[in-house]
C-alpha cells in the first residue's frame, strides 16, 4: 500500500462568459465500475466525466451535462449508465448524457444517500431525511417499495451495500444494517455520538467515520470504528490522530483501507495491524471534500472545496499501464462524420409517398423515439368500436349517416378518462414471473386486479371470469405465479393439456362427498392396473386435489386416459384445446362428455367390482313404455339414466306466450320427468313396422343429480329472460311422489334436493375467449373454479345469469340425506391392497434375459409412516415444444414439452437392506417417443417396446400405484430435483413425506442449484453418471448424500463445507473434475 502520489490535477467546473469563475463545490465523486472513467457531481447539479490515458497517466474530459436541479449527493454507475441522485429525484444517464429514466416520487423526497441493492446493479436504495428509505427499479423506471420516516431527530447522511445488507450511516452517529428485500433495520450500531460523515462497506466489514460534539460544534472522531456484519459486533476501531472524515477500504485487499481527513492528510493502513501503514499529505488550500478508490485499487481521487480533482497513483499503477478498471469497456468516443442529404426528386416526391424513402444506417436511438418521460403526454383511451347493430342500422342523411338511439346510457354524457396503458395492463390480469418479483422484491394483489366482479358495463366480462392463460419464462412453468391466482384451500386445475374443457366438470364432482367417497374407495381396495380405467383415474385426481391443498394441479393421467379410451373418440370427445382444434361448442361437448363419464364410472365398478352402487349414486330410474297405436300392444322397461334434460317451456314459435318467471324453472323440471314421442317402429305382436308411442317417466331421482341445459340457438335468447330471474335455477326443491308420479315442489314433504354447483359458459364478442368455468357450494359459501383460479364469490354472483357473457350449462342437486355425509379424506386407507407392493406385476410376462436390479420387499419390511424411500424417475419425450413467432420477433411458447415416465426407481432407505431397490420399472409405452433423452434418462431406444425390449414391462397405471400406495402408508421419498419428478409423474406429496438434497444443498445467496453429479464429487468423492443416467445409481447417490448431510450437521460443519463447495464449483465451472483433483 505504500508509493501513492499526485499525478494528475484538474478543475471539475470550466470558466464560461455567464459563469466566469465558478462558484460550484464538488458534492460527490465516483470511479466507474466498468469503464476508465471518472465521475463528479457539484452543487449545481451538474455532472462531469473524465477519461483516462494511462500512456500519459492524465485526465481528459469525456462529457459533462446536467442532471439534477439540486446538488448532486450520490452517483453509482452500471452497464446502462450513471445513476445520480438529487434532492428528489433519482435520474439515469447514458454515459454520453441522454437520458434513460427519471424517477420523481413523494416517497424520496430529501434524499440524501443512495446504494445498490443486493439484487445487482438494476435496483438502489436511496434515503433520507427521518430515515425515509425507498428501493427504486430502474429497469421500470418506478418504486418497487419504500418505508415511511420514523425517525424525526435523525436522517440518513450515507449508506454502502455489503453482501447481504446495506449499511446506513445517521446524523444521530448510528449505523442502521438494512435488509434490503424488506426494508426494515436488523441491527443497529451506536458508532459515533454525532453525524456519519463517510461509510464503506466490503463483504461483511464495514468501516465508519463520524464526528463528536465539542463546545464549539462538531470535530471529526480520531477513531475509525470497524463492524463484523458477519457476527453483528464491533471490532477493534484504528487510530486516525488527524481527524477521519472519509475512509475506503481496498478493493483487492481485504484487509487495506485508505483513510484521510479534510486538511489533506492521507493514511493507506491495514486495520488488522495498523501501526504498520504510510502517511501522505494532499498539497491543498482548501479543505478535503471527499474521497474514492478506483475498481482496480490503483487509483485514487480527492475533491477539495474549490472543485479540484486530485488523481492519485500507487507506483505500480501508472508503470503496469493498467487503468481505473481491471476489465474496462472500451470508450465510446465522439465521432466527426461528414454530414449526408437525401436528393429526393421534385416529379417523384409528387407521386410517391415519403415513407418510401429508406433510412440512413443507424446505431442509436433516434430523435423521434425520445424516452424521457417529462415530454411523453397521455392520450388516453382509443375511440369505442362502434357496435354492429348500430352500423347495419345506418340511414344516410345530408352530412354522414344516422342510426336509432338504444338508449344504452344517458345521452351527451362524458365516459370516464380510463388510462390506456392501466387498462391494458390490468385487461390482461397476468402475474409477474417468480424470478422477476424475487429480483424486483415487488408485489401484486390479485384482489385489487380482480376486484371487477361487478363491472359497470354488463357487457364486459370480469376479468376472474375470463380465460386464462399460463405463461413461459426460461425457467419454464415453475416460474409461473400460480398462487397469484389462488390464495383459497382448494387447489384448481391447469390448462396447457389436450381436452382441459373437462376441467369445470372434474372440479364439481370432486364437491360431492359421496361421490368422492366412493371413487378413493375403489381406487384402495382395487389394483386397477391391466386395463385402463377412468374410474382409478378419477379417485386418484380427486385425492391428489386434496392432497394438494390449494397448489395447482394437473389432469394429465386422466387425460390421457380418457384419450386412449375408443369410445370417447368415436362420441368426438376428443379435442385439442390448444392448437385450435376445439369444437364450436364447448358447452354441448361437456354435457356430452358429462354423460359419458358417468356411464364409465358405472361400467368400471360393475366389470372390476362387480357391485352397483355408483348406479344408486348418479342414476335416474326411468320407466319407458312402447304402444302400438294401431293393435295396442305395450311393452314396458326399466332404465337408467345418468342426465336428466330440462326441458326449455319456450320456443321460436311459442315466444308470445308469457310463463311466470318465479316458477319457471321448477315448472320446466317437472315437464323434464315425462316425455312422449311418436315415430315409426317395429311392432313385436303385429311383427311389421307400426307407428309407436314412447311414454319416458322418471320413478326415482338419485342422491346426486345431474341436469343439463338445452342450449338450442333459436331459443337461448328466449329463455335468458327466465334466467336472469331470481329463482333462476332453484337454490332446493322437494320431490315427492303423488298418485305414482314423480313431482317436484318449492317446499313441502319428500325428498329435498339443494344446489351443490353448476358449470357456465363465459362467452364475449370474442367467440375466442369462450370457456367454462364451474361455481361450487361449499359449506354454505359459493367458490369460482376459472381452471386455476379459484376465488371466493357471493350467491348472487354465482347464480347470477342475467349478464349476456354467462350461460349455464349444467346443473348438479344434491339431497340432503347426501349433503350429511362427510368428506372421508383418510378412511380408504384401512382398505388398500398392498399386494402390488410385494409382487411383480408385469405386463407382457416375465422375460428370461431381463437383468433384475432390485429386490421386492417382503412383509417384514412393510412401509410405515415415516419410512425413507429413495427414488428417481426417468423420462423420454413424446412431443416437443410448440412456439409461435409473434409479430415483434419475440417468441412465445404454445406449449412446453410433453414427456413421459420411462422408468422409475425406488430404494430402502434404512435398515439392514439400506440402498437396496424394491421397486425398477420399465413403463410400457404405446405412444410414439420423439425422443429418448438417452444422456439424461439412459433409456435406449426399443426398451419401452413391448415387441423388443430386454426388460420386463409394467404398465403405467401399475407403476402409478406403487407410488400412490408408499405415498399414504406414510413414506417419506427422498431424492435429487423431486419436483419435477413428481410433477410429470402427476402426483402430490405433502411437503412433510419429501426430503429434496437439491434444496438441502443451497445456498440462496448463490441463486444456483448444484446438480447431483456434482454434490456427488465433491462431498462423496464419487463419479457418478459417467455414462448414461441410471435411476437407481441416482437415487442411491441421493440417498448417500442425505446420510453425508446428518454426519457433517452433527458435527456443525455443513455450512462451512457448503460454502466451500460453492466456492470450488466456481472454480470449476460447477463441472466435477476427476476425481483426484478434489
């Protein structure tokens, strides 16, 4: 540290005629952290640049234009540019002085120090007068957040970023150590017993200077006080007899620092030893106003009260040719062009537009993009679209044309100014991505963007009713905020899959304690794992929405399900929602798929179980008799039917007919329980063709009823005006049977029926945008299922279908005898066979040439709750990617990646037998495999292929089942990246069965996850995935490295050892070497 000495000096202001001998002080200085540039603020708000030539060790003056209309008390630079901060205002420049952002808000009134964030260099802190503190993106150009002034004795005078925290100094003599993320003060130090007059931090040290009180005012403290932010406790402070007012501590050399007060006397030190340290003296005639130390740590810069800059070199600085930074950016100098025009001819200007003219080449932004936001005016909102009624109804009159007032709103009456870019950004009602509100430390309130359930305009579709749509960043879905979209219990469901329509109707069943009671009955008690099964799919959707408790979920399994099952294609069930492929009508297709669905769920029980009791559930009893009407023969049989068709009491040719609005629905539902037809027919006793009647009757309604919605066109408009009724659809009803007839009633004895939920279908001008969504009643409080939003509503929003954009489509009933059954979330577990678990259970028969790398587990070893498994999975990928150019050049992902489990593994993970396999399953798989990922998954191609592969085959429902039966016997799964695992598996596991070593081993202020291969080399000393992935060597890695974790923790090493682990990974590029470099 020693050989420092004056090189260079300079005056920041230039005499001009209006300012012949500038009064201006030098407020703040500031190397720049990227380039060879030196940066100075005065008091009149003016800022100067200088660049370095280190051939001649001088300063040049790079460019110096205004920024503030106070004095300038702070400037920072980053890759974008410099930051200075004045009395109110915080202000980003290019280097070469254009302005980026200007950021003005109450929030940082009387600023006096300002800092980066430990987000980087797009985010600073800047405070002020009664410790007002403000964090400032300056990306966006707003606040992100701010804290209020609680302190009206004392104000910030300073303020330094340190590893984790910012350091704040006071004019009371406190440091304030500041949480950045935030805002609150963690610890607080008592340094000096008046003002703060410099700070500096580097890592976890922070080094102060301050002042004393005296009988005549205030003398600089001869003591430099020293801080371990690390363990939040002073260290010794170093001796300064001069007086300190500024101090630096080195930038290379942690332990240097530079010392110096205001009558130019200068120490370079080091605190650790500090009698060993040199003394300098600044040839100065007025008194010291700052000091800084250059990225390099061969420079350094004082400012004095007449506006000099005093450039200081270390002797191996100016000889070694290196300059302020140690990797600068090379200068953007100015260039001298030769002025070009564009001839344009005077005959072909006439005929041809301007804008046929090319431009010049250019690198900058232009004029007429100017982004300073002081000369960028609102305009508002875009003129209204005229509707299409009022443009076919046009007459042309003398001037323009006119069209019948609808006397829609009051006439001559002003809208409301609505802000366009508010508007669009809140139309939108998308969420910030996770990575970018962690880096911004910004919020959203989902109630305040979804607070329109009632807009003004009947018309305009709520933005919680419109569809939605998942967004993908480049950390793929898990960056998406879905709980921005749900902050209830109940978990919704995603849309990005083939045949999502099914969502609304999936959401409502799962409601029905009963039904959901009986389907996690049959999935326990039955292995359902040869053929596939809508039934099995079902309970087990219903039980990880449950387990999920409020976390989104996916219907993949059972998608894919109902997509292999060849009745549901032939019905034209299948549809594609995402690529465009969706019918006309949603709402017909999920009445159709509603009776489907109910259909198989009564055929799987009846084909595996041989009992009936979804029958007794679900199914209408219906009596249907065919009469001859010409030889009278009857014939009479018992039905049952899963939907009950309301029957609509308008037509087309019935419109003038008047039916009382308050009765409407019931009297529709008791004309829906008998229907008559007529057609011709085959008549057994005449044995020709007749003319027959078909009298249909209801006999007995079931505990759980089903009723859909005619949605005939012609009619839909007329029968709207009985649906925005009050009564509309009935909240209960009584059935009761009266002469041998089903009859339904508001009130009186018999069976009552009350609304457990109902299916809409939102549809705007837009045909587009047009979904369904599903309104359930639980424990006496209406919920919005929008796919995965899901938000608390009142009844009379839920049953409100007044509004043109809401249609209702299905109906679900409950009876009371069904509403008194209790959701059974635990019971079916004394029910499960478990003997999957301890037998193979393969697909194509057991093959000879099959290598066995496990061994089954035997009732000794029966899982118990809290029992280690060790797992991994592994994946081959039946689609790629979907993604779309848009028209701006930027892409936009349709729809991610579609993959498959291949094979999935699982390990004891104690006991005798501890890292021994139990279960290695090779899934078969039908569907085409784009591709086998064999360097990540080690599958080779024909493995999954029933005709030639080696391994002995087990159906996905087979593997699915293991899983879920460890998953409620209590195990607890460890492994490495888990998540992912699981969320392609399509299975939830609480929080509390999962054990993660990619989170075990993480350090958040890394902001990097360490792969297993590498965790593995460094705490192991093993080599692992050297070739192709192998699930079981995976999970068996993961498993050592939990065991390894225990050990180092109790002997309270980890942390020292993870931070060691990270530091050589950088050393490393986070790549394992081999092993004998560890």
């Amino acid at each position: 540290m020693e050989g420092w000495q004056e090189i260079y000096r300079i005056p920041n202001a230039i005499p001009t005629r209006r300012d012949p001998v500038p009064t201006s002080t030098i407020t703040a200085r500031a190397f720049d952290l990227s380039q060879d540039l030196l940066w100075a603020g005065d008091s009149k708000g003016r800022l100067g640049g200088y660049y370095f030539d280190p051939s001649s060790g001088g300063l040049g003056r790079y460019t110096s234009f205004g920024t503030q209309s106070s004095p300038i008390v702070s400037i920072l630079t980053n890759d974008r540019g410099v930051i200075t901060a004045g009395k109110d205002q915080v202000c980003l420049h290019s280097r070469r002085g254009i302005l980026r952002k200007r950021i003005a808000d109450p929030a940082i009134k009387g600023v006096s120090a300002m800092a980066f964030s430990t987000k980087g260099t797009s985010e600073v802190l800047v405070g002020g007068a009664h410790k007002q503190l403000a964090r400032i993106n300056l990306d966006r150009g707003s606040l992100s957040a701010s804290r209020e002034g609680r302190d009206r004795n004392s104000s910030y005078t300073c303020m330094k970023r340190g590893s984790l925290t910012v350091a704040c100094g006071s004019s009371t003599g406190a440091i304030d150590i500041v949480d950045p993320n935030s805002l609150q003060t963690v610890k607080t130090f008592a340094a000096h017993s008046g003002p703060v007059s410099d700070i500096d931090c580097r890592g976890y040290t922070v080094m102060t200077c301050g002042f004393s009180p005296r009988k005549n005012g205030f003398l600089p403290d001869l003591l430099v006080n020293l801080f371990d932010l690390r363990a939040m406790k002073p260290l010794a402070p170093v001796p300064f007899p001069s007086g300190a007012s500024f101090v630096r501590l080195h930038p290379k050399l942690s332990t240097c620092c530079m010392i110096a007060s205001t009558n130019g006397q200068v120490q370079s030190l080091d605190y650790v030893n500090p009698t060993n340290g040199f003394l300098y003296q600044s040839a100065i005639s007025s008194a010291l106003t700052g000091l800084d130390l250059s990225p390099s740590g061969d420079y350094m810069v004082l400012t004095d009260s007449e506006g000099f800059l005093q450039l200081w070199a270390n002797s191996t600085g100016p000889s070694s040719g290196t300059g302020f930074s140690e990797f600068p950016v090379p200068l953007e100098l100015p260039t001298a062009g030769a002025d070009s025009a564009i001839v344009i001819d005077a005959p072909y200007f006439d005929s041809t537009p301007l804008s046929a003219v090319g431009m010049p080449y250019y690198k900058e932004e232009l004029l007429s993009s100017w982004s300073d936001s002081n000369y960028m005016f609102n305009t508002g909102m875009p003129a209204p679209v005229i509707d299409a009624d009022i443009v076919a109804a046009l007459k042309p009159g003398e001037v323009g044309s006119f069209a019948p007032y609808k006397k829609r709103r009051p006439r001559n009456l002003a809208q409301k100014y609505i802000s366009f870019d508010q508007h669009r950004r809140s139309s939108a009602s998308i969420p910030k991505f996770i990575s970018e509100k962690e880096r911004t430390g910004e919020t959203e309130d989902p109630d305040a963007i979804f607070a329109d359930n009632v807009p003004l305009d009947p018309n305009k579709i709520p933005r919680a009713y419109r569809k939605l749509e998942i967004k993908y960043s480049k950390f793929g879905i898990a960056d998406f905020d879905f709980d921005f979209y749900n902050r209830t219990q109940y978990s919704g469901l995603e849309t990005q899959l083939a045949n999502s329509y099914t969502n609304p109707l999936l959401q409502l069943l799962r409601f029905s304690p009963l039904f959901y009671n009986a389907c996690l009955e049959y999935v326990a008690r039955y292995n359902t794992v040869d053929n596939i099964s809508l039934l099995n799919e079902l309970g087990l959707l219903f039980d990880m929405l449950h387990k999920a408790n409020g976390k989104h979920c996916r219907a993949s399994n059972f998608l894919k399900t109902l997509s292999l099952t060849p009745q549901a294609s032939k019905l034209g069930l299948i549809h594609d929602d995402i690529t465009g492929s969706q019918p006309a009508s949603s709402a017909h297709l999920l009445q159709s798929f509603c009776r489907f669905l109910l259909d198989c769920v009564a055929l799987d029980e009846s084909s595996i179980a041989s009992t009936n009791f979804f029958d007794s559930v679900t199914g209408i009893v219906v009596n249907t008799t065919r009469k001859s009407l010409t030889c009278g023969a009857e014939s009479v049989s018992t039905d049952v039917f899963r939907t009950l068709e309301l029957v609509s009491l308008v037509s087309s040719s019935s419109q003038q007919k008047y039916f009382r609005a308050s009765s409407y629905f019931l009297d529709s539902l008791q004309r829906s329980l008998e229907s008559w037809t007529q057609m011709r027919g085959w008549c057994e006793a005449c044995q020709k063709y007749q003319l027959m009647g078909t009298l249909q009757s209801v006999q007995k309604f079931p505990p759980l009823l089903n009723i859909s919605i005619p949605l005939e066109d012609g009619t839909t408009h007329l029968n709207r005006q009985y649906w925005a009724s009050d009564s509309w659809p009935a909240k209960e009803f009584v059935v009761t049977t009266v002469r041998g007839k089903l009859t339904v009633r508001r009130q009186g004895n018999g069976d009552k029926y009350r609304l457990l939920g109902l299916i809409a279908q939102i549809a705007g001008q837009d045909t587009r945008g047009t979904h369904l969504v599903c309104l359930v009643r639980i424990d006496e409080q209406w919920y919005l299922f929008n796919d995965f939003l899901v938000k608390s509503v009142s009844e009379k929003e839920a049953l409100d279908f007044s509004v043109p954009w809401k249609t209702p489509v299905l109906l679900i009933y409950q009876s009371a005898a069904a509403e008194q059954i209790q959701f059974d979330y635990d019971g079916f577990r004394a029910h499960m066979d478990t003997s999957i678990l301890y037998r193979d259970h393969f697909a194509t028969g057991i093959r000879e040439s099959a290598k066995r790398e496990y061994e089954l587990l035997c009732d000794s070893e029966a899982p118990e709750p809290g029992s280690l498994v060790a797992m991994d999975a592994e994946f081959v990928m039946l689609q790629q990617e979907e993604t779309e150019i848009r028209s701006d050049g930027t892409k936009s992902l349709l729809r991610p990646t579609l993959l498959s489990l291949a094979r999935v593994s699982c390990l004891r993970g104690q006991g005798p037998k501890r890292g021994v396999a139990f279960i290695d399953d090779y899934i078969l798989t039908t569907e085409t495999i784009v591709d086998y990922l064999t360097e990540f998954s080690g599958i080779e191609p024909g493995d999954l292929d029933p005709a030639v592969s080696n391994h002995n085959l087990v159906t996905l429902q087979a593997s699915y089942k293991k899983l879920w039966l460890l998953l409620n016997l209590g195990c607890v799964f460890l492994g490495h990246g888990l998540y992912n695992d699981f969320r392609t598996i399509n299975i939830r596991v609480p929080e509390n069965q999962v054990i993660d070593t990619v989170d075990i081993y993480y350090l958040k202020s890394r902001q990097r996850k360490l792969s297993l291969k590498f965790l593995a080399w460094f705490f192991l000393g093993e080599a692992v995935q050297t070739g192709n992935h192998d699930s079981i060597e995976d999970a068996h890695t993961a498993l050592s490295l939990y065991y390894k974790f225990q050990e180092l923790r109790q002997a309270g090493t980890f942390s020292a050892q993870l931070e060691e682990c990270y530091n050589e990974g950088r050393k490393w590029n986070f790549k394992p070497p081999p092993i004998d470099k560890r």
